[in-house]
C-alpha cells in the first residue's frame, strides 16, 4: 500500500473510533471525579463541629475514581499526598463502592472512624426525572436529572449516554448513562469529572472480599451504630451518614 493510501487508511480508521465512541459505545474506563464539600452548609448548625471549621476550611476537596466495565464498577478514594487536618478529616465520608451491574448488587466499604465496614445490598433504586436542561463536563454532553430525596431535599445529577454503563459516583445509578456531576441542592455536596481514561481498568480493582469481617444491610448497621453511638450521634447524623447509601 502506497505511502498516501496508508495515511487515508489511518485516518479512516481514527474517524471510526472517535465516531464509535461519541455514540454511546464507551463500556470500559475510568472517570476521575473532584469532590467539593463546603463543611459549613453540611454541617448545619451542629455546634460539635461548628469549632472547627473557619471561612478559611470550610471548603473539603477530594478526589475519587470511578473504575468500570460493562458488568462491574467500583468508586474508590484516591489517596492524598497532603496532610490531614485533624477533626476535618472525619466531617466527610470516603467509602468504597463495588456494584456488579449483572446482578443488581453493591457492596459499600464504609470508613468508619479508621475501621473497615461491609454492607450488601441491591443497587438503590431511585426515582429520577430527566430534563431538558444540558451541560458538557469532562468533554461529554450530559443532560440533567433530579432525584427528590426527601420532602426538602433534592439531588442534581447530569449524565452522558456516550458512557453506557448506569454507573456514577457513592454507587449512584438508575439512568440511561454514567453519571458525570452529581450535587446537592444547596451545592453542600458537588461531585464533577475531571477527566475520563478509556484505557480498561484491572479486573482487582472491580471487586473486593470481606473476608472474615462482618458484612451488614443497611438496617443492620444502622441499627449497631445508634446502639453504640447514640449517646454521641444525633438522628440527624445517622441520616445523613446513610441517606446517600
């Protein structure tokens, strides 16, 4: 094949993947998501924590990625190179989530004070409804969706069909695409993708075992951590630790 040919072969074939991957053909990567939490809006009036937190650290920002194929997706935090800064590290969750798509099923690693807790369960089904309303993040169109959590309060998440897997960040799932923004309606809680790597992830990072650690449903924890955490824990707390779970 001549020189000119081989170049005109190249390019067909570059035009072809970018075209398959701009239609919703994307089932493997990873998606690296930048959370902001602003400790001051999640906090509320919690006069605990209000002592900690200034003008000057009220905004936590962290790092996740989002591993995945066509069957199985796992969130996980990305460890900081920057120091901790004492109570402030415990004000946000940084929990793992396994979800094997085939099956329904999730299993999140929630760091509790320091120590590793299991809990199974179906992937939640939420209520979504889609809009009209468009943005593009990480270079990918997403529409937008809300969930009505509670009576006051709502979730906005924008989603890309061009990544096909109903994956999304803390196991967040349930539309037709991945989830690319995720936030809270007083923006307390905003989750964005940076970037986004279509380079297949290790089948290790996918899963996980507990071993010969406890694992728990959601009622079951609950049920253990207000038993021995009540006397320091207020209802409130205990709602917002597993409202997103």
């Amino acid at each position: 094949m001549e020189m000119a040919g081989i170049r005109k072969f190249s390019v067909v074939v570059l035009l072809t993947i970018v075209c398959a991957t701009s239609y919703g053909q994307i089932t493997t990567g990873t998606i690296l998501f930048e959370r902001k939490t602003n400790l001051k809006k999640q906090m509320g009036d919690n006069p605990r924590a209000k002592q900690f937190i200034t003008e000057e650290n009220k905004i936590r920002i962290e790092q996740f990625e989002l591993h995945f194929n066509d069957s199985m997706a796992a969130f996980l935090p990305v460890e900081s190179d920057e120091e901790e800064q004492g109570m402030l590290k415990y004000f946000t969750t940084r929990n793992s989530v396994y979800q094997d798509l085939s099956k329904d099923e999730k299993m999140t690693v929630m760091d509790l004070w320091g120590n590793q807790t299991f809990l199974k369960g179906e992937m939640s089904g939420r209520s979504w409804k889609v809009t009209e309303n468009k943005r593009t993040i990480g270079g990918y169109q997403c529409r937008k969706a809300i969930w009505e959590m509670n009576d006051s309060t709502r979730i906005y998440a924008w989603f890309s069909v061009d990544i096909v897997p109903s994956i999304g960040p803390e196991g967040f799932s349930g539309l037709p695409g991945a989830i690319l923004g995720l936030a809270t309606e007083n923006g307390g809680v905003i989750y964005f993708a940076k970037s986004v790597s279509l380079i297949a992830p290790k089948q290790e990072l996918l899963t996980t075992d507990p071993g010969k650690n406890d694992v728990y449903t959601k009622p079951e924890l609950r049920e253990l951590l207000e038993e021995k955490m009540g006397k320091w824990m207020k209802k409130s707390d205990f709602d917002g630790m597993f409202s997103w779970l």
